[in-house]
C-alpha cells in the first residue's frame, strides 16, 4: 500500500518537540535562548507541544496575520 502524499503528520509533528531526540532540543532551544536542560525541563513540565514548551521558557508566540 502506498504512502498518503498528504502533509497531514508533517504538520501535526512541527507541533511538538520530542525530547529524546538531540536535534530538537537544540534548535528549541537556540531558538528561545534557553539552555537544553531547561528545555528538556520544559518538555517534563507541560508536555510536548511546542507552543507549551515556548511559554514555560518564557517565549511567546505571536501569531501572522
């Protein structure tokens, strides 16, 4: 059976930041100038949504127009 060619699991994954993985970790946290401890602190703290996780490190989010 073939692969869905949907963006669908694309966009719901850019949703959450998997805090095993080291990559994610440090871009979460290059992006909100945290440090990876502090992010993977986040990730235990309030789950692993990414707009969860920029809140709890201080960031917020704005949304575009």
């Amino acid at each position: 059976m073939q692969n869905s060619k949907t963006s669908r699991g694309k966009s719901l994954d850019r949703k959450k930041v998997a805090g095993g993985q080291e990559y994610e970790v440090k871009y979460e946290s290059g992006k909100t100038s945290a440090s990876s401890d502090s992010v993977k602190s986040a990730i235990r703290k309030s789950g692993n949504s990414r707009s969860k996780v920029e809140s709890t490190l201080g960031k917020t989010k704005t949304k575009r127009k």
